[in-house]
C-alpha cells in the first residue's frame, strides 16, 4: 500500500494540505495520531476518509513516552489497512513536533507491505521567520513528545522543513510577502514547493521517496546546504576553508555565530579533535554541536566500503592533499545577513599561520573548549 507522510508545526496549514489531498486522491484515507492527551496516558488515533471519521480509539503510551506509543502503533495500523486492499493511498498526518525523519523509516522497514511513496512538511509560508526565530523549549508550549523531550520549537521545524521532497504551502489570516517565500526557498533546497489549492500536492505524494538519499541528505558529511545568494533581501553565506578552528577562539564566538542568522548547518574541523567530523546546527539562537563521526581521512582504506556512496562523493569533491576531507563547510541564511562581517568572524576564528604551522601535535594541546558540548559530564 502506498503511503506518505504530511507533517508540520503549522497545524492550520497540515490541516488543508491533508483535506486537498482527501479530495484529489479517490480511495485515500488518513491515519493520525493526536499526542496533545498524552498527559492522560495515552494517544487518540483517528482515521478517516473525505466522508468523515471511520475509526478512533486509545493507544497507551510507552515507557511514558507518545511518540513511542506513535510508533508502536503506526505500523500494526498502516497493515490492517493494506490488507483491506481498497486503499489507493494511506496519509499518516503527523502530530505537530513529531519529526519525518523518524516515521519515514518505521514506515519503510515494513518494505513488504508499506511503500513510502513520499513525504511533506505544510506550511504557512508567513510563520517560517517566526517559527525559527522561537527559541522557546516544545515543553514549555505543551509541544514535547515525551518528558525527556528537549527540543526546541525553531530547530524541530528547521528538521521538519529540510528532510521533506515536498512542501505543501497553504496561507493563514497574514500574507507571505517575497522575503518569506525566498527565505523558505532557500532552506528547502531539495523540496518540491506545491501550494496548497492547486491540487497538485496529490500526486507529488505519490512520486516516490528514497530514504537513503533522504538521509544523505540531512548527514553533516554530505548534507545539502544553502549556496551563497542574494534574493529579495534573503541573504546566504557558504562558507568554506580547508584550516582547522582554533578551540577557545571558536569557542568565545559562538554564542554571536548561534544568533547570527536564522538557521546555520554545516561541518567543521577543530584543531584539538582533527580526527572528528563535527556537526553544526542553529536556529533560535540556540547551537548543537555534536560529533558525527570521524572523517574519511581518518579512517582505514578498508573502512571505506562501509561508508555511503554520497559521502564518499561528497568527501571527494572537498579532498585536499594534506587533510583529505577535513574543512570548513558552514551554511549561514537569514534576511538582511552582514556576509562580510560573519566572514570576517568566522575567519578570526581559525588558526593563524605560525599556529597552523606547529602541526598536528601542537594543535591537540590547545585548549579543550568544546568538552562541555562534547563530552557531557553524566
């Protein structure tokens, strides 16, 4: 049975996608999972079709957690239903701070009978600013899908708005004005943009969704980053070195790099870690930092088979004859972005020439600066 996924904090917006799609598609039907009475112990499941509710009922959660009980219950559903055999498509509308990424490979480990043939995120094109700028924990707004649920609001919708092939716009009460649509533009590089109303959204769902590729994607190794541009004031620097940060330098400037746009991604290289592929994310003036593995240049020749051919394409592309794939690759976008002073930040922040000629020994008794990031105490 073919299924796809429409997610998104809009609720509004995922509302209208998931009703166009009822419509425009005979046979489908929808299956959600409401975690907002999770406090009560358990999660309301509904499904229906364009005529209205056909069924509903109580899942409890697990190990006090909706979004396992989400998924724990998702897949035992999505089967009954295919194998009624009357369903052209099964939509699964995801509740408002539940990622894709992770319903998408639920989904597609059930191969024999599942067919994830795509996947959205809905928008409301003039709450992407708003929405990224909020900084403010999903708890906090009765959004956390499990207790232990630290996200924030402004990087759970960045997730939500870059693992998606398709983004379903449909606009509330305000307009979305040029910047908002170049801003969403710019961050969605990889995504079909499909307005909700032209009925199109349908059939973009039903095109195919390659999860590997999906998830090339979204690895800092290889990710699909905003190139540098200029568009209806939406600004975005790509930038690029091939010398390593130097630690305590980096580290004095990250809170202003965290703020410096609306959303940062990328991977970089810190001299005291030369072997690590370090992960960067921000949005809502909040930065994580976390480590990705080593890079390719550190690994064994044999080690190189077990790794993904996009990455391995990705490191070529950046290889350099003393590092290998070892750089600098940040992607910074925000409306009315200084590109030249962030570049000049960023570029303080690296070693010096006589430092980056010490070599390797010295760099790895700089100081230790990202440890509290890096390497939590328990």
């Amino acid at each position: 049975m073919p299924v796809a996924l429409v997610g998104g904090l809009c609720a509004d917006a995922r509302r209208a996608a998931v009703a166009e799609i009822l419509c425009t598609v005979p046979g489908a039907i929808v299956l959600h999972h409401d975690l907002s009475g999770a406090a009560g112990g358990s999660v309301r499941r509904t499904i229906r079709d364009r005529r209205g509710t056909l069924d509903s009922g109580d899942t409890p959660l697990v190990n006090n957690c909706a979004c396992c009980a989400l998924r724990e219950d998702l897949v035992p559903e999505l089967l009954r239903l295919a194998s009624a055999g009357t369903h052209r498509l099964a939509v699964v509308e995801l509740w408002d701070s539940v990622e894709p990424q992770i319903m998408a490979a639920v989904i597609a480990a059930e191969h024999r009978s599942l067919r994830l043939t795509g996947v959205a995120t809905a928008v409301d094109p003039a709450l992407v600013l708003p929405c990224l700028a909020n900084g403010d924990d999903l708890a906090d707004v009765g959004l956390a899908a499990a207790p232990t649920d630290r996200r924030t609001v402004a990087d759970t919708f960045a997730r939500q708005l870059e693992y998606p092939t398709v983004i379903a716009l449909a606009e509330g009460e305000t307009r979305a004005d040029r910047t908002d649509l170049a801003l969403l533009g710019r961050l969605t590089p990889a995504a079909r943009l499909s307005w909700v109303g032209e009925a199109s959204l349908g059939r973009a769902l039903l095109t195919g969704f390659n999860l590997a590729a999906a998830a090339a994607r979204q690895h800092p190794s290889c990710a699909l980053l905003p190139q540098s541009a200029d568009e209806h004031g939406v600004v975005t620097l790509a930038w690029c070195r091939d010398r390593p940060f130097h630690p305590e330098r980096l580290r004095a400037a990250v809170e202003h790099l965290a703020c410096a746009a609306t959303r940062s991604r990328g991977r970089f290289w810190l001299a005291d870690r030369p072997d690590t592929l370090l992960s960067w994310e921000a949005a809502g003036g909040a930065l994580c930092v976390e480590s990705a593995g080593p890079w390719l240049a550190a690994l064994p020749d044999a080690a190189w088979e077990l790794v993904p051919p996009e990455r391995r394409l990705a490191a070529a592309l950046d290889w350099h004859p003393a590092h290998g794939d070892r750089c600098q690759h940040l992607s910074f976008t925000a409306p009315g972005l200084d590109r030249d002073r962030l570049t000049g930040l960023l570029d303080s922040c690296l070693l010096s020439d006589a430092e980056y000629r010490a070599g390797r020994g010295a760099w790895e008794r700089l100081p230790h600066s990202f440890d509290e990031f890096l390497d939590p105490v328990p």
